[in-house]
C-alpha cells in the first residue's frame, strides 16, 4: 500500500484482519483510541456483499452487533488505513498491519481514496454484541480540488504518518504521540 490504494480482492484482505479465533477483537470492532470517540481514516477496500457473507466471523459479529442482513450491501464493509506510508515490507508496514475494518450505514457512500470519521467501537462484553466501528461521514473525497484532510506530517519519507484535516483543532480534536499516534475526538 505504500502510499498508493490497491486493488487486492477484498476478501482476501479481509480474511487477513479476521483473527483466526473469535478470542482476540475483530478489526471491525477495535482501535488504538477510546471507544466511542472519533477518528479519521482513509478507505483502501470496499468490499462486495458476497465478501462480505464469506467471512463468516465477520458477519457474525456484525449481526451480533445489531446490523440486520438486510443492510448488508456492496459497500457496507470497507477496510481503511489509519497510518500512511510504507515500511521495511508490506505485511510489516503500519498502514497495513494497522489496517481496520469499518461499517458503512446505508445512505453513506464511501470510495476508495475517500477519508472518512469515523466512531470507535469495542468488543462484546458481558453478553453483549459489542460496537462497530461506524462511518459517521465522508469528510474529504478522493479527488476533491482542495482536499481538507492529508497525511500529517506532509513528508513521504516517513513511514508512520498519522490522517489530519484541517478543521480538527478548531473542532476540539487532540493529538496524541507515542507509539500509536492518532488525531481524536473524545468521545462526550
């Protein structure tokens, strides 16, 4: 992905964010900031209802999750980065390995390129179906003429580049270094 979208079949990409037992969090239900606050990632996959039925653990958690089958359309499912770009190999890149999984409620319309908010979620507890992480809404397309999100900072040198829009800081995003850097919104 080195800075640039691919064009790998999804399910096969997302077969490689679904851990191999039910144990550890899905992609789909997990991030490196606090649940329920907001983040910004870029769409790199949009996947196909029948990818989405073939990765049986993933479509069981999102209909634990409390989305009906019935919702479940091209374009529900997306795999997005939340780092950019490169690395020593691709499996051993951040944007790759750190890669998640997000929902898209119908009426959104995501591409690839797009950067999109989106919700954090979490994995069931006490018999819950836990929490998606859901696309609240696109905010820079891919293509736009003046985009309002980038890859921060703005030098491709650098492997571990964090998504940031220009409207965060006004709007009460914080950034946080360390070894999971990220722009959020905590969430109320």
């Amino acid at each position: 992905m080195s800075g640039s979208l691919r064009t790998t079949p999804v399910v096969l990409f997302l077969l490689l964010l679904v851990p191999a037992c039910s144990t550890p969090p899905l992609r789909i239900e997990s991030d490196f900031v606090p649940v329920g606050s907001l983040r910004v990632a870029q769409v790199v996959q949009v996947a196909k209802r029948d990818e989405i039925l073939k990765a049986e653990v993933l479509y069981k958690a999102m209909i634990a999750a409390g989305v009906s089958d019935s919702d479940l359309e091209d374009g529900s499912v997306v795999v997005a980065r939340i780092y950019c770009c490169g690395g020593p190999t691709r499996e051993l890149s951040a944007e790759y390995a750190n890669a998640r999984m997000l929902y898209v409620p119908k009426g959104t319309k995501t591409g690839l390129g797009d950067f999109v908010e989106v919700k954090v979620g979490r994995p069931p507890k006490q018999g819950d179906g836990g929490f998606l992480n859901i696309v609240t809404r696109v905010v820079s397309k891919n293509g736009d003429q003046q985009p309002s999100c980038w890859w921060d900072p703005r030098n491709e040198s650098l492997w571990l580049r964090v998504a940031y829009c220009d409207w965060m800081p006004k709007e009460g995003w914080v950034k946080r270094g360390g070894t999971s850097p990220a722009w959020f919104k905590r969430a109320p």
